[in-house]
C-alpha cells in the first residue's frame, strides 16, 4: 500500500515512514498539528517497530522542551510571519543539555530536521531523526526533502481530517457529554464530582447553574473550582480551557495517533 493509498488508515504512520526513510533515511518521525503557536502530536513511528518516537515526543511536548528548542523556536517564528521552511539540527551542538541528553542522546539521535508548512486547513509540523548509526542527512537528501515538503505536510494534513472527523476544534466545547469524556481520560484522574464540576465551568455554566444542575451548594461549587485549579496546578479559567483543549486533543487522537511559502533549508 502506498503512502496515499494508507491515507486515513491505520497503516499511514508506517508507510510514510517507509517512504521517508528509503528517501532520506529518517529512522523516526513526529507530525504536529500547530495551534497557536503550540505544537501537538498528530502521529509518530520508529522503523524499529516500538515507540520510541511517540514516547520520545511526549516528553518533548509535556516537559516544554519544545520552547527551549532552536529550531523549533526559529520555525514558530517562521510561522508566526506566515512563512514557511525546513530547518535541520545537530544534535550535539544543542545549548540545553536536558533537551540534548534527554530527547535525543537517550535515543542515540544525531540530527533532526523539521519542516513546517501551512496547508489549507492547518499549520502542521513533520519532525525527521537519524541516528549515529546513519549519520547525518546528505545534502542531497535534504534538497529532496524541500521539495517534498508541501506534498508531506498536505498528506499529514489529510490524513488527520480523514482519520479524526473531531479535528475541528469549534466542537471542543459544544457538548457537554464531549467535554465530560476528555476529562475522565485525564491523567490528573478527578474525582466524579470534580470532574462534573469541572466539565460544566468548561461548558459556560455559572457558578449558581452548576450548584442547580448538580444539586450542591454554590460554596461547594466554588471549593470544587479551587480544588480543580489545585490539582492542574493554574490559577485562572483561561489556563483551564488551555489545559481542556490540548486534554480534548489528545483524547481525540490529534495528540496520540499544498504548504504555502517556499520551503528552504535553514
């Protein structure tokens, strides 16, 4: 099956990352879907077989590494003016050590390229490693990623929106059973109450609604609330619904499972 034909099938993280490393000898990739600015995990895979990559990613995103990367800060500028690009990392030459010995000299990585490209729908991210044992990418291999890039990125995309028809996040809040359901998959594991506390303050229910609906008082319903920012350690309904979303993401398979502009290698 090709990589097209894998398009909104289970198979499509491996078959590209066939495709990417007989191309360029990528031995591990994750694709991000940008929400302003933020990068989250659309999908990964390791030639090995495990997941090396996926767990890798995870504590790329979870620890804010990604803040402290310089390619990636390079990159979400990039966007940030509406350009595009592809942007390659040695890894021995990072400045953060916890960034350089635990994301990638764990794992035995040498470099790392990432493209970034908007297409139609979304600002998506594909991230590239090799490992010593391949060595660094050529400059051939790299000529051909550029050009390859917007055919990438619009792939990734498609293969999103065919894969998760919850990829819109206008009905992130528009249910509240949705919300309810992201909530019990969290880490955090609230208690029942918490939780339906927490999914109605999400779903736009005042403090006096939520005390009716539930049959509690409102002083419980307020100690709920500070229960609830406790535990997500945040101070504001703002870095609730930040939290939720990226939390909603990750349930729905946007976090675990043409570009514009002219590609260029930095």
């Amino acid at each position: 099956m090709s990589v097209i034909g894998a398009i909104g099938e289970q198979a499509f993280a491996g078959r590209l990352l066939d495709f990417l490393s007989e191309t360029c000898g990528a031995e591990h990739f994750a694709a991000f879907l940008f929400d302003q600015g933020r990068p989250n995990e659309l999908l990964s895979s390791s030639l090995d077989g495990t997941d090396t990559a996926h767990r890798q990613t995870n504590l790329y995103l979870n620890g804010q590494h990604w803040r402290r990367d310089p390619t990636m800060i390079e990159a979400r500028k990039a966007m940030s003016d509406g350009g595009s690009g592809l942007y390659r990392m040695n890894v021995q030459g990072l400045p953060h050590n916890e960034l350089r010995d635990l994301i990638y000299g764990s794992k035995q990585i040498c470099e790392r390229v990432l493209m970034v490209g908007k297409t139609e729908h979304a600002t998506i991210g594909l991230s590239l490693l090799r490992s010593h044992s391949r060595g660094a990418f050529s400059n051939a291999e790299l000529d051909g990623l550029t050009k390859a890039a917007a055919t990438l990125l619009t792939l990734v995309d498609r293969h999103a929106r065919f894969s998760f028809p919850r990829f819109d996040l206008s009905i992130s809040l528009t249910s509240l059973g949705e919300i309810e359901e992201a909530i019990a998959a969290a880490q955090e594991s609230f208690p029942r109450r918490e939780a339906e506390v927490c999914a109605r303050i999400l779903y736009g229910v005042a403090t006096a609604g939520i005390a009716s609906d539930l049959g509690i008082g409102e002083e419980t319903v307020m100690t709920y609330r500070k229960r609830i920012y406790q535990r997500l350690a945040i101070g504001s309904q703002r870095e609730l619904l930040v939290w939720y979303l990226r939390q909603w993401s990750q349930v729905r398979g946007c976090l675990a499972s043409s570009a514009s502009g002219q590609p260029l290698v930095h």
